[in-house]
C-alpha cells in the first residue's frame, strides 16, 4: 500500500535532522547522551524534551531543530545503537565460523550482555510501546545476524534451528535484565543458568 503524499511530508516534517558540520554533530551526540540518560532515569513516558533540553545544556529551541519529536529522538538514539550492535555481531563472523553452536552461543551471550551492560538504553527502547514499524526493522536485522552466525556452525545447523535460536538468544538476554542492573549478581546467576542450559541443550544435539 502506498504512503499518501501528505502522510509522507508529515512523517519527513517529524523525522531527526542529520547536521552537516561538526559542531551540529557534536551537539546531537550531546543531546543523544542526555536523552539516553534522561530515558534511563524516567522511563521513556516520564521523560520530556525539556528535560532532555536541559541535562544536554542546550535550548529547547536546539532540540528541536534536530529533533522535531521525542520519537524521532529515540528513534535516532536506537538507530546509533542498531548500528554499533550489528557491527559487533558482523565482527563475530570470522571469530565463530566453524565453531560448534554451543560455543558461538556462549559468544552471543558475551557479546551481547558487554553491549548491553554499555549501552542499556537500548533495552528500554527496543521495548517501547508505539510505531512498530521501526523497531521491527531493527529486530529483524538482530536475527539475521544471529541467525547467520548459528549458521556458520560445526557440525552445521539447519536454517530453522538457526532462525529459532535467534530469537531465543536475545529473549534469554531479556529475562536476565528483569533481575537487575547489568553485572549484579542476581542478574549475573540467572544469565549463567541460561547459558549453560543453553549449551547443554544445543550439546545435546537439540
């Protein structure tokens, strides 16, 4: 189904504005690190553009001259980290092809919790409620990544078996999170549990 002409103008009017020099990229890196840090303290709701404004040392005006909308900044904020994950997972590749599915989960499960405990914004993001549309891409891209690692395996895994693992790697991380702040020891046991029923099951041949 095609966008209508006027809802496309509108959804380009609300989307970030990319600056060109360098001082415009250093001021919406700023205001980024205060809205992820302003989201983290209040919940993504809570929080608001004056605020947001105010912890970045910057007018409400600058704000949204970048950002026209509090979605279009959390918007971009995850975009950035989309992309720092997937360059993480793209370097995996050659560190895990032909290595057993056990050991490139325990890779995963590495990988992801030092991303995580950097940058843990993001899982409060990926799980805002709202415009799917955009989440949903960066999902998607997070399992095919995975499932192309799992795909790489030895002795080799079929693509179901891939693709399911994808989703459940991720969703083992998310359990995790529910019992605290990354590297606390509650979350820390119960992130070890599941890697290590993981890894049973996966060298089970399951």
């Amino acid at each position: 189904m095609k966008m209508s002409s006027g809802k496309a103008s509108s959804e380009k009017q609300r989307a970030a504005r990319l600056p060109q020099r360098k001082r415009g990229r250093e001021r919406v890196a700023s205001l980024l690190a205060a809205a992820a840090s302003c989201f983290l303290d209040k919940g993504y709701d809570a929080a608001t553009m004056t605020e947001i404004a105010e912890r970045a040392g910057a007018s409400i005006g600058s704000l949204y001259l970048f950002f026209p909308t509090k979605q279009a900044l959390a918007r971009s904020l995850l975009s950035n980290l989309a992309d720092e994950l997937s360059g993480r997972l793209e370097a995996m590749k050659a560190a895990t092809a032909g290595r057993s599915a056990a050991a490139i989960a325990d890779a995963l499960f590495d990988a992801l919790n030092g991303f995580i405990a950097a940058n843990p914004v993001y899982s409060l993001l990926i799980d805002v409620t709202g415009d799917e549309r955009w989440r949903q891409v960066v999902r998607a891209q997070r399992r095919r990544q995975i499932a192309d690692l799992f795909a790489r395996a030895e002795p080799p895994l079929g693509a179901r078996q891939a693709q399911r693992l994808a989703v459940i790697v991720p969703h083992f991380m998310r359990i995790s999170l529910l019992q605290g702040e990354a590297g606390s020891p509650s979350r820390e046991a119960i992130l070890e549990e599941l890697r290590l029923m993981l890894r049973r099951h996966l060298e089970s041949g399951g």
